[in-house]
C-alpha cells in the first residue's frame, strides 16, 4: 500500500524538479494524443520543440518567441504576486483587454499629430486602464467580501463585449468603409511599437517584461511587501499578527496584476496586433496563469516557464501548417502542462512510502 | 423600442428555458460545496458535456442518451479534479482553473467536425390538457423533459441535504472534515462521491444549453455559464430553493436582454450583452456581506495524517 507522509519542510530539489517532470510528463502525454489524432507522435513533439529553435523555418519562428513570450510573462509576474498572497485574479484577460483599448484609444484620440510624448502616454493609459479593470474585484473584495476570482472572471466577459463595442463604435477606423476594428497603429509612427533591433521581435513589452521580473525578483526576496505577500500566502494568521494590513495588500496585488497585464495588452495592440479588432486577444491572460504556476511563482521560473509556453503557441502554428495539427490540440497540450503540474507537486511537500500507516 | 411586442407568457416560459442550464451546473456545485470542496471547474465540465452530450445525440439521433453521455463526461472529467484534489492534495482553486483550460480546449478539438450540424431537437411533452390550459399550461406544462429533470434533481437535492443520512454526513463533512474523520466517516470518498455527482451535473447543464438551447456546436459555447453557476451558489447562500429562485431570477434577465435586442432598443447589443455578467457582480456584491453561510471547511484540504 502507498501512503503519503508530510516532509518537516517543503523539498528543495523537488520544487526544481516538478516543472521538469512536469514538462516531460506532457510530452508523452501529448505524443499519445497526437498519436490519437492520427500523427506521428515523435515528429509532432519535434515540430513543437524542435523546429521554431532549430528548423528550416527557424530564421522566421525564433523572432516570434520573444513577441509570444513578452505579454505571457509581463502578466504571469502580476498574477504570481497576488497566487503568493491567495490573492487570485483569473481575469487577466480582461485587465489586458481593458489595457490595450486604453492605449490604443489614447493615441488614436491624437491621431494624425506625431510628437516623442504619444507612446509614453499610451504605456500610462494601458497601465491605467489595467489597473482600473483589476481593482474592482480587489476594491469589491475588500469593501463588501466579494469573492475576487467570480468577479474578476466576469469581467473578462464584459472587457470582451466592451472590445467589441468599440471595434464597432468609438474606435472604429473611420477611413475603413464600415468595417469593424481600429486605424492600424502600426502605421501611425508616434505609436507604433516597433521592434528596437530589427529582426529580433524584440519590442518594448520585451523590455517592460524583463524590468517586471527584476523589480518582482527584488520586491519578493527584499522588500518589505515581498515579505508581506509571501507571509500572508503562507501564514495569513500570522501575518495579521505581523501588523499586514490584508486590504491594503489585496488593493495592492490586484491594481499591480492589473496594471502589468494592461501593459501587455497595450503594447500587443500598438505592435503585433496593430488594431483593436473584434478578436486581438488571443488568451494570454489565461495562458498566464498556466505560466505563473509553471514557474513557480518564482520571477526567474517565470521568465522559463514564459519562453516555454511561447514555444508551444509557435510550435503548435507551425504543426498547424506542417502537420495539419488541429489548433485545439494545443489548447489542451498546455492544459495537460498544468495538471501534470499540480500532480506532481505532491512530491514537493509529501514523501510518498510503501507499508501500511503507521500508529499515530 | 417596441416593449409591447413581449408577450410575458412566452418570456415566463421561456425563462425557465434559460435558467436550467446553470441550474443544473449549479446545483452539482451546491453540493460539491456543501461537502466542503470548492471546484472552479464547471466551465469546463460543462462544455465537454456540451460536445459530448451533442456529439452522441447527433451520432444516435437519441437527445435522451445525449443527456446520459454527457453526465458521464461530465463525470469522467470531475475524476481528474479529484485525482488532483483528492489524491495528489493539490490546490483546489489552481486545480480548478485547470480543468476549465483543459475543458476548453478539449471542447473545440472534439468539437472539429460538429460546427454547423443541427442536433436532433428534443420533443416538448404534451401532457394532454394540461399542456392545453390557457397561461398555466405554457409556463408549466409544455417544456422538454429536461426542463423537468432539472427541478426533480434541485427538489432531490433539497431533500436529501436536509432530511437524510446522507445529507447529514455531506454536510458534517464540508463544515469540519476533521471532526467528521474522527466519528469514522470517509471524508475523501464523501468528496470524491459529490465532485462526480457535481461533474455530471454540470455535463448535463451543458448538454442542455448545445441541444436545446442553442441548439447546434460553436467553441466556446458555455460564455461564462459555468462561472455563474458558481456565483449563483453565493448566491444562494448554498440553500437549494435558493438556487432555483436565484436561476430563474438570472433566467428572466438573459431573456429580457435578448427580447430588448430583438425589439431593437437603443442601446448597442454589446452592452445588452454585458448585462448578465454586470448583474452577476452586483449580486454577488450584496450576498457576501454575509459569509457565515459558507460551508467551513470550504477549500480547504484535507489528509488524514494532520
């Protein structure tokens, strides 16, 4: 008979470990579904992990890991401070929407002027808007005992009909002979969020992204409110004692998710994107929380974690085109990632012996 | 806008058309809850359910064996929240957000084939004069058996919660699974039994909303339901004839947007369309001053060595 026993402590090595395990896990798991699907396991899994890095088409698919990797990362930092906390903000999706019709609006309210100051004001606007969309559930948790993840989550609905009431109302392109979505940002030059070397995919929200994982990275392990959010994840009794104002942290957790994840949606829509359309979300902000948890909720796992799931979305498009994988497929490649995950996490905080259970 | 055009026979009846998707899910959840587990999955149980109940309806020409494939789906993905859960003692809200992705995108790779198919419709009953009676017989008489099998499972629900044996081990269960262990009940198997029976639920309500509702297969279909269904059971204060009153009450609201769209009123269907979404919030805003409803041991996990 397997019985579980609690470790005195967390395991170290094994909370390196789970995400490796974890990964390898999904991949013969994922092979089998390929297989299921009626492709060759082996040259699908290669297709997806092999082929953007190394293959023929390499030279086009490796820019796009930093492009896909960007937004992941930004908003998975924001969530994993909050998760730290049990602060849970699942409406990411909804903060980045919110973020990007900010940010666009802003500049296309300026359109045509050129002047230096139109990006600095869309980046402000974006994180404005983020932010204003994730403290509601934060300001409704803490006023009135709302659950935030219901509420946060309802509102990714309501970002999603709001986006496409401006795709069709406010924003729309009044050159574009009715149909729906923006002016093109990209080319607007004052807005355009062009990549900085050309070739690389490198573009601010790279830049904003490797800034996000420093500042989480110092924030967690010396400052103050590092402490308090990992003390009140660990211990909320505790922390209470500690003089935590919960509140304060909720407020402060939620406007932080809220705002990086708008960022990410603004600098998506002022580069890649190019417009607020209809659809431009593409669900980052739940990819995101596959990613904060793949990393640990850790600032530098997250960084990992954030080039490994643009990997699946470039590898999962180029299997698409090579192998006629059906996108879907992986959809539930990067779900499986997740419960895998959680699975194998036992190993971190259990020891897992053979033998009946003992006389306590 | 022409308000006129809305006959509240009609709206009452098909109201409760409306309601009985997240009714189902959300009664399953009732009683996930009640044995002190919180699985934020049901989007995600609910739409497999969809495609599964839709996939096996089209392929047998049976809404009825839809129904049944589909609670067994819905099941069937419930087991690996409970693996999880249960078993692995992972974090119940991350292990829910899961299976709401993995759902999702299982939906739409199974779902490939299915887009633009008409399912089977399924009969109304007729209940001979029953059906026939002026205002009664429309808003009563008249739905699909689903309609009915949905209020037999909240009445069911009810019942055995509040007069049996069993319903007083579920509910000593959720409110402190320790004190629960040391009288001898099976804590994990009461919350693997409840998490199934809530699985199958929210299958069947899904399969509701993609056969009858709707009826056809698009991705993404469930918009959210399976996240109100969880707000409805706050909502509820996790009473059963709560969570009717609570469905039809959200039922008789999509009904009337979707009357005011249809009667062209002024306002861009997109903010008509947020409406069920904002009023979840709100209501959720006023039913959680009071928390003391909530069963105790909600959420938290539990292995018999602490």
């Amino acid at each position: 008979m397997l019985r579980l026993e609690r470790r005195p402590s967390p395991s170290k090595a094994w909370s390196y470990l789970t995400p490796i395990v974890a990964v390898v896990a999904t991949m013969i798991a994922g092979g089998l579904l390929f297989y299921i699907l009626g492709k060759n396991p082996f040259e699908a899994i290669r297709t997806i992990f092999w082929d953007p890095l190394f293959g023929e088409f390499s030279s086009y698919s490796r820019p796009q890991l930093l492009v896909k990797a960007g937004p992941l990362i930004l908003i998975a930092i924001g969530l994993a401070l909050g998760f730290r906390a049990g602060i849970w903000n699942i409406g990411a999706e909804g903060q980045y929407i919110v973020g990007a019709l900010c940010g666009a609006g802003a500049a296309l309210a300026l359109y045509p002027l050129e002047a230096w100051f139109i990006f600095p004001l869309m980046i402000v606007a974006g994180a404005l808007g983020g932010m204003a969309w994730g403290l509601i559930p934060g300001f409704l948790r803490v006023r009135f005992g709302t659950n935030e993840i219901l509420v946060s989550l309802m509102l990714v609905y309501v970002a999603e009909q709001l986006q496409a009431a401006m795709a069709l109302g406010l924003l729309r392109n009044p050159d574009g002979f009715g149909f729906p979505g923006s002016r093109n940002l990209q080319q607007y030059p004052s807005a355009f969020n062009a990549e900085i070397i050309a070739g690389t995919g490198m573009h601010w929200g790279i830049v904003a992204a490797l800034i996000a994982v420093i500042m989480a990275y110092i924030t967690l392990g010396k400052h103050v409110l590092g402490f308090q959010i990992r003390l009140t994840g660990e211990a909320p009794r505790a922390a209470g004692f500690a003089g935590v104002k919960t509140a304060r942290l909720v407020l402060i957790c939620l406007g932080l998710s809220g705002a990086l994840a708008g960022l990410a949606g603004m600098f998506e829509v002022a580069g890649p994107a190019g417009q607020v359309s209809i659809d431009f979300n593409v669900g980052y902000g739940f990819t995101a929380i596959i990613v904060a948890f793949l990393g640990r909720l850790n600032p530098l796992g997250i960084l990992l974690a954030g080039l490994l799931l643009a990997l699946t979305y470039i590898g999962g498009e180029l299997a698409q085109l090579t192998l006629g994988l059906p996108s879907a497929a992986i959809q539930v490649f990067q779900g499986m990632l997740l419960f895998f995950l959680l699975a194998v996490d036992l190993l971190t905080n259990f020891r897992i012996r053979l033998g009946k259970m003992e006389a306590v | 806008m022409d308000l006129s055009a809305i006959n509240p026979v009609l709206l009452i009846a098909s109201l409760m058309v409306a309601a009985t998707p997240i009714m189902l899910a959300a009664v399953g959840e009732l009683v996930v809850e009640k044995a002190g587990v919180l699985n934020l999955g049901v989007e995600g149980m609910m739409i497999v359910g969809a495609i599964a109940g839709f996939a096996t309806a089209v392929g047998t020409e049976s809404p009825v064996l839809g129904f049944v494939v589909a609670a067994l789906a819905g099941a069937v993905l419930s087991f690996l929240f409970v693996i999880l859960t249960q078993y692995a003692l992972a974090n119940q809200v991350a292990s829910g957000l899961a299976l709401t992705l993995f759902g999702l995108g299982l939906s739409s790779l199974m779902g490939q084939s299915y887009v633009g198919i008409k399912p089977p419709s399924t009969p109304k009953l007729d209940m001979g004069f029953l059906s026939d009676l002026p205002v009664v017989g429309p808003i009563l008489f008249s739905h699909d058996f689903m309609v009915y099998v949905g209020l037999f499972i909240i009445t069911g629900t009810w019942a055995v919660l509040k007069y049996t044996r069993v319903g007083l081990i579920l509910r000593a269960v959720g409110e402190n699974h320790d004190a629960a262990h040391a009288l001898g009940y099976k804590v994990v198997r009461v919350r693997v039994l409840a998490i199934l029976f809530g699985g199958a639920c929210s299958g069947l309500g899904g399969a509701y909303i993609s056969l009858i509702r709707v009826p056809q297969w698009t991705e993404g279909m469930t918009a959210g339901a399976g996240w109100i269904a969880l707000a409805l059971v706050v909502f509820a204060s996790w009473k059963p004839w709560r969570l009717l009153i609570g469905a039809y009450l959200y039922g008789g609201i999509t009904v009337l947007q979707l009357n005011a769209q249809a009667a062209g009123a002024r306002i861009p269907v997109e903010y008509l369309s947020m409406s069920p979404y904002l009023i979840t919030i709100l209501v959720l805003v006023f039913m959680s001053a009071d928390r003391s409803r909530a069963p105790a041991s909600l959420g938290r996990i539990f292995h018999a060595s602490n």
